[in-house]
C-alpha cells in the first residue's frame, strides 16, 4: 500500500470536557481551528489509519464490515459528507473493533489529545448514548484515560452529529512514536450488545511548540 507522509488539518467541532487517567486534563473547548503551517499540531483522520492489515473487525447493526467497508463517505461528492475530509468510520458494534493512531514526536513533551466521535443507529432505536472508557476506550501508549461524552443518533449519514471530546490537556508524549489505541469495550449498550461510536478523527496539539509531530496516512484507503 502506498504510504504519504502528511500533516492533515481539519475543521474542529464542538467540545466537552473530560478529564484523564493519564494526565489531568479536559476543561476546554476545543473550536479552534489549526494552523496548517503549524507542526506541533496534528489532526489524524480515521479514514486514514490502517484498517487491512491487520484487518479492522467491525459490525453494523446486523452483519459484520471490516477493512475498508467501514468507511463512510465512499461514492459521495467532495463537500457532501459533512464530516472533517468528508470521511468517517462507523459500523463499529464489536468488542473486536481497534484502530491504531501511530504518531512521531521530536521530542519528549505533553499535549493536549481529542477525539471527534459520534452515533449511527440506521433503525433508529436508540437516540443518544454516553460513550466513556467502560464501553469505548481511549488509550495513549497504553494509558487509558478518563472521559464521557454524550452522542445524539445521526438521523442522516451525510450531516452526522459528531462532537469532539477532549480526553486531556497534558497528556505525555515520547520523543520517537507515540500510538493512540481506540477501543470498544464488551458491553450492552445497543439492546444487550456491544454498541460503539463512528469517529470522525483525532487531534494531537504539542504543548512545547517547539516540537514537531507527524504520521503516516494510508490514503490509499480513500478510492480515487
């Protein structure tokens, strides 16, 4: 698969606030856009981690989707899909689903972390739904942290309801990489089964910006 290293910008959306295992955070809203030019800053698009290798296992609400089909956005004019890149993941009903945010540091730092994250329910029977470490999980470098965020069901796919959560403020950083793991969690939230979030992208904002981040996208998940 053909890799482009970038820095990938993105709208930012509406915030709330939560507070870390790892580091103690939340507090602030984060709506303010990023600087393209600024490398201390990272917005990673979920569309763009690895999804096939190994293969991302999700579910919709009756069958299981994985790899690429669990990107929502395919065959879509550019601009119609009002998500960040007009792309996001969903389908992720499965304790097997985890992605992988894989990210470079130039130096040891804190950051503050967000998630963009949402809810999908085609049928309907569900309108809202908490999302916190119990059910959907959040870990840096294997540190899980500490957050809640109540998501409203998206009633058209195309203008979903994403709300972007800050899981800390001072989240450490290593020099070298850094993996940002998300997870759902054995539950029963979706009428006794496990019930996950569609997520939209994750942002990284160094605290010392004297540091440089960076990833790899897989933009070959994207069909030209």
């Amino acid at each position: 698969m053909k890799k482009s290293t970038a820095i990938i910008t993105a709208l930012a959306l509406s915030a709330i606030t939560a507070t870390s295992l790892v580091a103690c955070g939340g507090g602030n809203e984060d709506n303010e856009p990023i600087d393209p030019n600024d490398k201390s800053a990272l917005v990673m698009e979920a569309e763009y981690v690895n999804l096939t290798d190994p293969l991302v296992v999700g579910k919709a609400e009756s069958a299981e989707a994985t790899g690429l089909k669990l990107i929502f956005g395919m065959g879509y004019d550019e601009g119609e899909v009002k998500a960040s890149n007009g792309y996001y993941l969903y389908q992720t009903f499965s304790d097997s689903f985890a992605i992988n945010f894989v990210f470079n540091s130039s130096m040891e730092t804190t950051a503050r972390i967000s998630v963009a994250l949402g809810l999908s329910i085609d049928s309907g029977a569900l309108q809202s739904a908490t999302f916190s470490q119990q059910n959907f999980s959040i870990k840096l470098n294997g540190d899980p942290f500490s957050y809640s965020l109540l998501a409203k069901n998206t009633d058209d796919p195309v203008e979903p309801v994403i709300k972007e959560v800050t899981v800390s403020t001072s989240a450490k950083i290593k020099k070298g990489e850094n993996t940002i793991t998300l997870k759902v969690e054995t539950n029963s939230d979706f009428n006794g089964q496990n019930l996950g979030p569609i997520i939209d992208f994750v942002k990284v904002r160094a605290n010392d910006k004297n540091a440089e981040l960076s990833w790899t996208p897989h933009t070959d998940n994207i069909a030209e």
